[in-house]
C-alpha cells in the first residue's frame, strides 16, 4: 500500500461505482446488456448498442490487447515525478470494450500494438485500486 499517493484519483460516479468496487476486490468488472449482449466500457446506464437499461456487472476475463498506447516523455503533472516516461496504452479486452490504463513491468520501448496482456491491480490508497495491464 502506498503511503502517500500524490497523482489524480478517481472519483466515482454511481454508474461507475461497481467497477472500481470490484477493482478494491481485485476483479476486473464491465457491463454486459441482458437484451442484447453487447459489452461496454466506460461505464452507463444505458446499453451504446440497443439502449436497453437491463444490464449485469460481469467479471471479465483480464485478458487483452494493446490496441494503441503513447509514450509520456515529459512530466505533466508532479505525481509522476521520476516515472517518465511512461506509457498509457488503450487496452482491448477478450470481450470487446476498450479501457485507457497504464503498462507496467515492461520498458516503454518494448510496448507494441496488438501484444497480450493481463490486468494486475494496484491498491494506490485504502479505498482506491487502479486496475493496470502486464504482458501475458
Ligand atoms: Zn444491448
């Protein structure tokens, strides 16, 4: 647990709420609609795909794919101050939505579009956890 967490933190919405509760669990956690199907991220109350309201919180698989990422070379922002660079990746999920997170425990000059990966969770303060993403 980190003892001072000096970035940006989340701040819930009630539609989003399940999602970062099943991260403190340390379960990866996206809409499914019970009308049509479809998966979604990021979280609303309504299906992108039919509208439907009739939805489920489904635990998804972790797994994915770096669908696109950039490198942050310089420091925007102070919390990250000794971590650049750094990447932000667009992460394809096994079931279709994609999520901005971040890469770790690979170089940033290794990162390539379309590598697998799988989510690990980091529990930056006692009520937030970050889901990120790790090569498979
Ligand atoms: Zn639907």
């Amino acid at each position: 647990m980190a003892k001072e967490y000096t970035k940006p933190l989340p701040h819930p919405a009630p539609e989003s709420e399940p999602f970062w509760a099943a991260a403190r669990a340390h379960k990866l956690k996206i809409q499914k609609c019970t009308s049509c199907g479809n998966h979604w991220f990021p979280p609303s109350e309504h299906c992108p795909e039919c509208l439907s309201a009739d939805h489920d919180w489904i635990e998804a698989s972790g797994r994915g794919r770096v669908f696109s990422f950039v490198t942050y070379q310089r420091l925007y922002n102070k919390g990250w101050e000794g971590e650049v660079p750094y990447v932000v990746a667009l992460i394809e999920l096994e079931e279709g939505p994609r999520l901005l997170s971040n890469l770790t425990g690979i170089a940033p000059e290794d990162v390539v579009c379309d590598m697998a990966v799988k989510v690990v969770f980091d529990d930056v303060t006692d009520e937030v956890t970050l889901p990120k993403f790790t090569p498979a």
